[in-house]
C-alpha cells in the first residue's frame, strides 16, 4: 500500500458530533479528514424530529443525562450551551420554535441543521472519505493510521464518533466500542434506551388498546415523567414510556399514574355524588373511553355504590400507581438511543481525549452519556464534538 496520506485529525463517524467537531477543529486551522461508511453525513439529523430535528433542549443540564458518572458532561455541557447552538441556527436564518418542554425544533427541515454543518465544515476545510468500510485502525510512534477503501490516512489525532447501535438499518453499528476496546477503553453494557416496551401475554388487554393515548406519569428507577403514553400492539410506547425505558431494567416494574390531576379520595367523592355512576364512566370524565374501560374491567370494579369504601380507596391507589412488568423492550432496532457505551473514566471531561491514549478522543453517542427525549441527545453530541474540536 502507498504512503498514507497524512492529516491532523481523522474524524470516524459524520453523524451530529463528527460534523460538529471536525467544522470546529477545522475552522481552528487543524487539517481534518471526516470518515463515513455511508454514502451521505448526518442521516440521523435527517430523520429525527419528524424531519424537523429537535436540535436542542434549552434545559440541557448533566442531571438531564444518564452515566455510570453523572458529573461528567457537566464540563462540556457547561462550555457549549443550547444557546451557542441556538446562535449558529440564527446565524444561518434557519427558523426554529419551542413545541414542548424546552424542545426546540426547525420550522422547515432537518436538512437545514445537515446543510449547515456542511457549510461549517467546508469553512474549515473539511475532506472527506465517505461511502467505504474503514478496513483497519492502528497506533505507532504517536501516529494513528485507518485503513478506508483500500486507502490508508494517518494523523496524530484519532475522533471515534460512530454512534451507538441504536438503529442498525440507518448504518448505526458499535464499531467505535471495539476500537475503544482496541486501546484499553472500558465499555459500560451497551442497552437500547428511548424504546418502547414491550407487555406479556397476560396482558393483552391493554394490547387491546393499541392507539389509545393517555397524560400520565411514568415511574422506574428513582426517576419520573409526566408526558403521554401509549398503547401499542406490542406493549407501551410514547415520550413518558420512552423517557422512563431509559432507567428501566429488565425484570423490574414500571408504575403509571393515570390520573396526576385527580384529588385525593377523588372516587369516595363521586360515589357520594353519584352512587350509580359507574366506574367506567367516572374514569372516561378524565381518560379516553377505551381505556376507562379496561382499567375499570381490571379493577372488577361496576358501579360506585356496589363497591366498599375501602375497594374504591384501594382502585384509587391503584388507578395512581399501575404497575407493569416489561418482558422487554423493542430492542435496538427502534431504539432512539444506546445507553452506556465507552466508559468515561478513561476520558478527560474537558477534552474529550483518552487519559492513556494521548490523541484518541471520543465523542457523541459512542460514549456513556444518554440524553432525555427531546433534544437533549443532539446537545451532547454538539457539546462533546466541541469539546474535542477545540482540544484537537
Ligand atoms: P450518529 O449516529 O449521529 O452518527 C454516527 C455516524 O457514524 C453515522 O453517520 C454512521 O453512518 C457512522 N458510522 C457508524 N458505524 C460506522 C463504521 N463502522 N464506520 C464508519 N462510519 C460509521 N436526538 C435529539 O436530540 N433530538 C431528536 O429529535 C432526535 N431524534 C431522533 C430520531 C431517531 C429516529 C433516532 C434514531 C435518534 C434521534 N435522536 C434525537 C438521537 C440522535 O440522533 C443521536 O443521539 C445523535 O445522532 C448521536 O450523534 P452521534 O454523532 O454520536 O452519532
């Protein structure tokens, strides 16, 4: 093989944290070469959102993100903010609007996010090697060397930014933990997060709802939100079950509240009022008729008045804190994310780079830091590519 041709950083994977860092790294005046074994960057911004990219969260803060070490996006998250992004959308005249919760969307596309970093690439002078397998990576004498395409490259500055697993037919792969693994990196148990879940056969009567959407809150792991779920046909879905999926681990129950808004001793009062209502109907006054329908089936519940007080006590309770029991989740396929991956006791939380493996840097969803729904996943992946970009 010929001479490899020489940059000062190689970049692998131009998903949200590849392009960020190397427009960075590039416009600092860093020779940077951006690897892709998909034909276009950025496919990943392309699709999420609906098309319309949620780019950012402007409650982007560390306790928003799940890590064997919590503490540790705090550097990088602290020194590229939602606001700094916010900036470089405005600079660009792309629209954007809140839709929810601090979730900041474009008003057009996704490919206005993509077309933008591009621009920022090619103001720093980007090359790139897309559309090809990188065949091999290596480290000698303070040099990486990968192999792409039958091609060789070398530098002295190595970025692993291909992502988690989540989503394999976007050519999403976990190729960056075994070239973590390669160089001493520790890899936190990868498991698919923002999935839905998926419900036993003793079960199927919520299946029966698939479709049916109710305001709840979702409970596991010491964590809790207040957002819609949904039934499907395979078990629960929708942003408060794919914001809890991400705490939740196999065997353990997830508890849903129904009924957040409902006073206490909310049932004793409507049997009083009306003792012949049933329970069914007094649900279907706060939840959609399906589901008032099956909750009050469970519960064995009829009319108020044939019931005990203290049955109706216990619905209450219950109606506030359902548990279900996941058998699974929708696994990796329909994951929206990876939680764990490339442990970040190895890595400097300032730059990204490897404490042992002077020149290596890790960055975006490749490393163990998994952002809530809702913008919070690109701000890391901005956050951490600006970090090495700067460093590199
Ligand atoms: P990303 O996955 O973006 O990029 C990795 C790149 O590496 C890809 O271009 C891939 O082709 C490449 N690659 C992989 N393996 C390779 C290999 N072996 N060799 C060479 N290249 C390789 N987040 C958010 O904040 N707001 C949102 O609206 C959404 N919406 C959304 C929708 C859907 C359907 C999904 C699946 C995900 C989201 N997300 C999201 C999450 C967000 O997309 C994700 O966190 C970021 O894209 C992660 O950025 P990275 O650059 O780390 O990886």
């Amino acid at each position: 093989m010929n001479q490899p041709q020489t940059y000062d950083a190689i970049i692998l994977g131009g998903g949200a944290a590849g392009l960020m860092c190397a427009a960075v790294a590039g416009q600092r005046g860093a020779r940077v070469l951006l690897v892709d074994h998909a034909p276009e960057v950025g496919r990943k911004i392309l699709i999420s959102g609906g098309g319309r990219c949620n780019f950012t969260n402007v409650g982007a803060a560390a306790e928003r993100y799940l890590s064997a070490n919590p503490h540790f996006a705090k550097s990088a998250l602290g020194r590229y903010r939602p606001a700094d992004f916010i900036e470089l959308v405005d600079r660009y005249g792309i629209g954007w609007h809140e839709k929810t919760l601090g979730q900041l969307f474009c008003d057009g596309s996704a490919r206005q996010i993509v077309a933008m970093l591009l621009e920022e690439c090619a103001a720093g002078g980007v090359s790139y090697a897309l559309g090809q397998a990188v065949e091999a990576v290596a480290h000698a004498d303070g040099r990486f060397r990968v192999d792409v395409g039958g091609r060789a490259f070398a530098a002295p500055a190595l970025v692993l930014a291909t992502g988690g697993p989540s989503i394999p037919k976007l050519g999403a792969t976990d190729f960056a933990y075994g070239v973590a693994r390669q160089f001493g990196l520790k890899i936190v148990q990868p498991r698919p997060a923002l999935v839905p879940l998926t419900l036993p056969g003793e079960e199927a009567l919520f299946r029966e709802l698939s479709g049916v959407a109710a305001d709840v809150v979702a409970r596991a792991g010491g964590a809790a939100f207040r957002e819609a779920a949904l039934f499907t046909h395979r078990g629960l879905s929708g942003p408060a079950i794919l914001q809890i999926s991400s705490y939740w681990q196999p065997g353990e129950a997830i508890a849903v509240d129904f009924l957040p808004d409902a006073a206490p001793g909310w049932l004793l009062a409507a049997k009083r009022e009306r003792p012949r209502a049933a329970l069914r109907s007094a649900l279907a006054e706060m939840l959609p008729q399906r589901l008032a329908d099956v909750l009050a089936e469970r519960l064995g519940i009829g009319e108020l008045h044939g019931a005990k007080d203290a049955a109706l006590q216990a619905a209450e309770r219950r109606l506030g804190d359902w548990a279900f029991r996941p058998n699974g989740t929708e696994g990796f396929a329909k994951a929206e994310v990876t939680v764990g991956g490339i442990a970040t006791d190895g890595l400097s939380q300032r730059t990204m780079e490897a404490k042992r493996v002077p020149g290596l840097y890790c960055i975006g969803e490749a490393v163990d830091v998994t952002g809530w729904l809702g913008g919070y996943n690109f701000q890391w992946a901005w956050a951490s590519g600006f970090a090495a970009g700067e460093a590199i």
